[in-house]
C-alpha cells in the first residue's frame, strides 16, 4: 500500500547498517510554506461560524469569482458557479451529503473552481469567500479535497476532521454538556458527573459502553468502529480518491484506484471480524431481503443544526413496498456485475468488451463496483452501494419526499452510513461491505489459482519466527472538540477560544512488537517481506481452513528488504510499520508550532511520518482477551518485483503524498499478494518462503477504564 511506497526510497539508501530500517524523506518547512499551512488552516478554525477576522472578512466581502474570471483555467466550472450561487447554494448549516446527486455536483462545481485557480493568491481569496458564503461542511470537504490534490498546496497539513467537526464524533449527550461548559466556563464543572478539570481545560468523559438509551450486542466493538483514528482514516482516503474525481485532469486511475478500493474495504472487515471475534459476537451476518437487519444503530449524533441522525431500530425488515424501487435497482446492477464476472467481460459505455479475466482486472472491477468516474460505465453497471447505504441508514423517507430549498435543493438528512467519517460506526456498512467483498470473490476464484511457481522463491528459505508477547489495553484519548463550541463575543473578537474542552475516551492500544525472521538465502537479494494475521478459530470455535481462511488475512506489515548472502535476521518492529501513523498532530499544536517556526522559534520538519491516508497505528492488533487467543500469523518473501513506475517519480515524496502519479507503489505485485486470491494448504506446504505460525493476542485490563470484556 502506501507502505509500499516508502520503502522504495530506501532501496536507494540500502547499505545502512539495518536493512529495515528505511528512513523518511524530510524537508523543513520554508517561510512560504509555513505562511500557506496558516492561512489555510485558519479557513478551518470555528467553521460553523462566520469569519470574525476583520481582513479576511475583507476578502470574503471583496472577492467575486465571476469577475476574475480570467484567473480560472475553467471557465465552465466558473459559468455553471455563477448561476448556482444566482439561483441558491445549500444554506449554512444545513445537512450535506456528497452522495447526494444535487449537493455532490455543487461540490464538484466548487471544487473545479477551486482546483482550477491558476495561482496560489487567486485559490486563496477564493476559499476565503467559500468560508463566508458556502455551506460548511461543503466547504470543508471541497477545500480539503482542492488542498490535497493542488500542486501548490503540497506539504500543507490539513487538521483532522474530528477536530474541524467534533459533531460526528461525538454524541449529543456529550456536546450538550459541553456548550453548557462552555457557557458557564470552569464555575459549574463540578455540577456535572462527569466532567472535570485538567489544566486550563475541561475534560468530559464520554462512556461508549454504554449509551443506556439503546443496546444491541454490537456496543461490544463501539471502542473499534468509534476509534475516531480509523474514522478519520476511512474519510481521508475517500478525500484522496473521491469517487467523483478523476478522468484526463487528476489521473487517479494511475493509482489502481479501483484495486485500492477492494483492497481498502477488505482490510477494514478482516480487521473487524477479529475484533468480533475477540468479543465473542457471532459471524458478521449475510444481508438479505428476506431477513430482517438484526442489528439497529441509533448513534445519538446530532447535526450542528440541532437535527438528530437518522436511526434504524433493531430487526429492520427491508422488504417493505416502501422500498421496492430500491431493491429493484440493486438487483439489477448487482446482478449485471456478477453477469459480467461470469461472462469474463464487461461493456463499456460505448458496448465495447473489456475484459476482466485476468488478474490485473481487479482494478477495472473495483472501479466498477465503486461506480466511480473512470467506471468503464457506471450507468449500467450502477451504484449500489450508495443505494444500499441509503436503505440501511434508513435516510430514505427524507430523500423521496423531502423539502426542497429554494425550489431545487433537496433538504437530506443523510444517516450515520453515508457520510465517511461515521460509516464505519454503523453495523450495516460490515453487512454491506461482506456482500460486496463476496462479488470480488466471485471474481477472484473464477480466476486460475497461483501456480506454485508464481508462489515460491527457491533460492530463500525461512528458517524460524520469533514474534514477541502481543499484548493489547485500553488507553484513555482526549479529543479537542472546542472548535464546536459557540464563541463568546469577546472570544470572536480576540478570535481564540477562552474555554478548551476535551473529551476522554477509551481506545484500544498494544505494546509495541518485534517481529524476527530467520532467513537463509543464497544470493544477495532485495525481497519484499510481507505479515498477515488472521484469526484461527471461527465465532464457534471451529478452527478455520486455510481455504477458507485466506480472505481473513489482514495484512499487517509490507517492505523490502536487502538480504545477504547465507543466513539474515530481519527484526521489524511495529513501529516501524509505513502503512500506519500515530496520532495526527492536533490543529492548535501544529499551527502554534507553525507560527514559531514562521517567527524563527524552533522549525516545522515535512516528512510523512503524518501521512494523510495512514492507518493508525494503534489498532493494528485486535483486542484478543485477557487470558489469551490465538491466531495464524503468516510471514511470506517473494522476489522484489520493480512497480512500472519508480516510486516518487514527478513528485517530492517529502511533502506530496502523490496522488494520480502512479508513482506511489513499491512493488509491481497485486495488493494483498498472495492472499488476494484462494490459497490451499496443498499449494503452500513445501513452499520455503512462506511461513505459517500460531500467536496469541493477550488483553490487559487497565484499571481504570471500564469496557466488558471476555477472558
Ligand atoms: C470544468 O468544470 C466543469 C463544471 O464543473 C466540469 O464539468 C469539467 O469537467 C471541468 N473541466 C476540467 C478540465 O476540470
Ligand atoms: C461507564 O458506565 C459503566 C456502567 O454504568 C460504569 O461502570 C463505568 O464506570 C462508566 N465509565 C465511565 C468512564 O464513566
Ligand atoms: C483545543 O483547541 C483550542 C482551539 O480550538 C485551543 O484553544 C486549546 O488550547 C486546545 N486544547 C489543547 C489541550 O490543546
């Protein structure tokens, strides 16, 4: 993955004493860029409020994009602004959903109005105005979007969404408590339970076990499916390939997108079925028409509007009249899909046949899945997991017969499974997403298997694993949510909050991990080494067979490695891991260290090691219990296959995370490989390089943080 990529550098750098130790590309920040990360992360600060800053009110009230319009290289994309914003944009406040088929292509008209700004000042007023007159959370999610992908924004760190909209990470009964802190300042903290004073700020504990107005088993797991790290996570990478962008302008196709995005889904639901696992809940179900959805969600999210989230209760029955337009739609396109694995070929939107029979072909499946823009026809083929999100996030009473604003402008109120940075939380996006991870199967096992020559890598033999104690605890989190929070006039006025407010909750953590590999190889030779876990006992306690067990592999680790001649120990540690961050840095600490560094205190280092698209670190293993449970630990080296483009090639791998280049790869390997298509015991059992192994995963209580558990 991105891990791949980083390690490419290293090739380049190989000689260091420890091969595996691949070092970072940085740069420090200059004056020019720490200038640019200010300016536009103040864009994100307090954003569900006007601007308060006299001169960039003066901006917003001086701008105007249509008469600059030779400043655009998209003259439609400005066109087709000037008669939305005539006839109404989505108001402030108000619900946005990007799947929405009007809202996403007033984000996508914003968008190119923004990505097309043919210099940095021009992009800059222009956000400055969209701050003022654009709804919120468009513009966050288009700013964002144009941030990432313009070249002259590379390097800039935009703040993590649960900082910029604490809402959707939080639930109402906290952010109450909190807007009566922030009213009343430290004076009533101690009339609340469950609030207390920790420094200058106020902390209020969140308690995810138990949210007592509703329960079903799944709360078990809210610690994992409410990380707000692997929330964040899962929007961000839908900021780098959203599925309305791509084409001839930004090449995202280059990056297998499509392959990103099974592979993407894949390792979030083996990662999910181990936390299931650990918490003896049963099989992730199959969804169906005929049986009804078990388990409801009620999130208790509230929109800053004041509107509560759609709910869907327990035992959910889909087949209802209500929904008969729906079902007939997915029927249709999820069964031309699997037409199409059968028939080894899709049609293009022209009738064309492209074939998927081969491997490669992953990438045009999930492109097609997906439905994104480079789909070879997405019309045909059709969007159902958007329709499927829809149904199950029970949102749909508000899409057919809702209000429209200013005539034309659809009042939604998309649930918790239709926005990004929440679907993770609701039960249905795993019942979804084993649906549709069960059409990529259809297609992988219609393929021909691994020969074992494709497999084997005679001249390296792995001799011993050595994997020390996986231990795994809950640790407490503080999430700054006061960028939700109301100003006081005189905080608008001095533009800095008074009052800071935390929220602390349980997240899953583990000790840091070594991983040693004993090798003999009889040449000199660069490998990519590649770690897996799965579980090893299904939700009955039944051990699982390898051929079945193989698309429970989540992939924990990928790099290259420079062996000798003879016998090598590779010694990895969890850490060392390029696919994964730890915590993003929070917005108020890095835009302080940012106007230090701008003023000659101290210096801002860019490097990747907060990667945008990473994986946090710390949920790498699943919780396992107290006294012990096994999994399958897999370790496999194959020969280093050179990816068609180097790494890095037409970007600074320092600052840019390259989006579109198809640059970012490591290796010319399929993703998830081998384990990207069915494995048998009989294929791998004289294999040398691939090595099969038991490790338990131990949980450790902490005291202090109460969560069920099993022993
Ligand atoms: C320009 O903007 C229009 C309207 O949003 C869009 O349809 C078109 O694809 C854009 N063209 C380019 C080159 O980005
Ligand atoms: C959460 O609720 C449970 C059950 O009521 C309680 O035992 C636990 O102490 C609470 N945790 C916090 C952090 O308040
Ligand atoms: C939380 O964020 C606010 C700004 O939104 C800041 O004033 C405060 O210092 C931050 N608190 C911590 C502990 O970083």
């Amino acid at each position: 993955m991105a891990r791949l990529v980083l390690c490419v550098l290293a090739l380049a750098a190989s000689g260091l004493a420890d091969p595996a130790h691949k070092v970072l590309p940085q740069k420090q920040a200059d004056n020019a860029l720490l200038q640019k990360q200010l300016d536009l992360s103040t864009l994100f600060y307090h954003v569900h409020e006007p601007l308060h800053v006299p001169e960039l009110v003066a901006i917003a009230d001086s701008w105007d994009v249509e008469k600059n319009i030779d400043h655009y290289s998209n003259i439609t994309a400005v066109k087709v602004f000037g008669e939305l914003y005539e006839y109404g944009l989505l108001y402030r406040n108000m619900p946005f959903h990007v799947l929405d088929r009007y809202h996403g292509f007033e984000a996508q008209t914003l968008y190119n109005v923004l990505w097309s700004a043919k210099d940095y000042d021009t992009f800059y007023k222009t956000a400055v105005w969209f701050r003022q007159h654009v709804n919120e959370y468009l513009f966050v999610y288009v700013y964002s979007t144009a941030i990432l992908h313009r070249p002259d924004t590379q390097g800039v760190v935009i703040p993590p969404i649960y900082e910029i909209f604490p809402e959707f990470f939080t639930n109402s009964e906290v952010l109450t408590t909190a807007q009566r802190v922030n009213v009343h300042g430290l004076r009533m903290v101690e009339h609340y339970p469950t609030t207390y004073v920790w420094e200058n700020n106020v902390v209020v504990k969140e308690n995810m076990t138990i949210w007592p107005y509703y329960y079903n088993d799944e709360v078990k797991v809210n610690y994992f499916t409410w990380d707000q790290g692997l929330n964040a996570f899962y929007y961000n990478w839908h900021l780098a390939y959203p599925k309305w962008l791509g084409g001839d302008v930004t090449p995202l196709v280059k990056d297998r997108r499509g392959e990103w995005f099974w592979y993407i889904h894949k390792q979030l639901l083996t990662r999910y079925y181990m936390e299931r696992l650990s918490n003896g809940l049963g099989e992730i179900p199959e969804l169906s028409w005929s049986a009804p959805i078990k388990t409801g969600i009620w999130s208790g999210l509230q929109y800053y509007k004041g509107i509560f989230f759609p709910t869907r209760p327990n035992n959910f029955v889909l087949n209802q009249d209500y929904f008969v337009n729906e079902i007939i739609r997915i029927q249709d396109f999820e069964r031309r899909v699997r037409e199409a694995i059968d028939l080894g070929y899709v049609i293009n939107n022209v009738g064309e046949h492209i074939n998927i029979h081969t491997p490669e072909a992953i990438d045009i499946l999930g492109r097609v899945i997906e439905c994104n823009v480079d789909s070879p026809n997405s019309k045909f083929y059709g969007d159902f997991i958007t329709l499927w999100k829809g149904l199950l996030g029970n949102s749909l009473e508000h899409t057919e017969y809702n209000q429209l604003y200013h005539g034309h402008i659809p009042e939604i109120l998309p649930s918790v499974l239709e926005h990004y940075q929440t679907a993770l939380r609701d039960p249905a996006f795993y019942l979804i997403w084993k649906r549709v991870l069960n059409i990529f199967k259809m297609w992988q096992e219609s393929l021909p298997m691994y020969k074992l020559e494709e497999l084997a890598y005679p001249t390296v033999s792995i001799k011993n694993v050595e994997v020390d104690k996986l231990v795994t605890y809950f640790e407490n989190t503080y999430m700054n949510i006061t960028n939700q929070l109301h100003m006081t006039e005189h905080e608008a006025k001095r533009f800095e909050d008074d009052v800071s407010v935390l929220v602390q909750r349980p997240r899953l953590n583990h000790k840091v991990f070594q991983v040693r590999v004993k090798v003999n190889s009889e040449a000199a030779k660069t490998v990519v080494v590649r770690f897996f876990l799965a579980p090893k006992y299904d939700s009955l306690g039944n051990e699982i067979p390898l051929k079945e067990n193989w698309e429970n592999f989540f992939q924990l680790d990928q790099f290259t490695y420079d062996l000798v001649q003879g016998e090598n120990v590779i010694k990895r540690d969890s850490t060392q891991n390029l696919w994964t961050v730890d915590d993003w840095t929070t917005a108020h600490e890095f835009y302080a260290k940012s106007e230090s560094a701008l003023h000659g205190k101290g210096s801002v280092i860019v490097d990747q090691s907060q990667r945008f698209d990473g994986y946090p670190q710390r949920l790498l293993l699943p919780k396992g219990r107290v006294g012990g449970m096994p999994f399958v630990f897999v370790v496999y080296i194959s020969e280093y296959r050179a990816p068609k483009v180097p790494f890095g090639q037409g970007f600074d791998p320092a600052m840019s995370l390259g989006f579109g280049s198809g640059a970012r790869f490591l290796t010319d390997d399929p993703l998830g490989f081998p384990l990207n298509k069915p494995v048998y015991d009989w294929q791998i059992q004289h294999l040398k390089n691939f090595w099969v192994q038991d490790v338990t995963i131990y949980h450790k209580h902490t005291p202090e943080i109460y969560l069920p558990h099993l022993e």
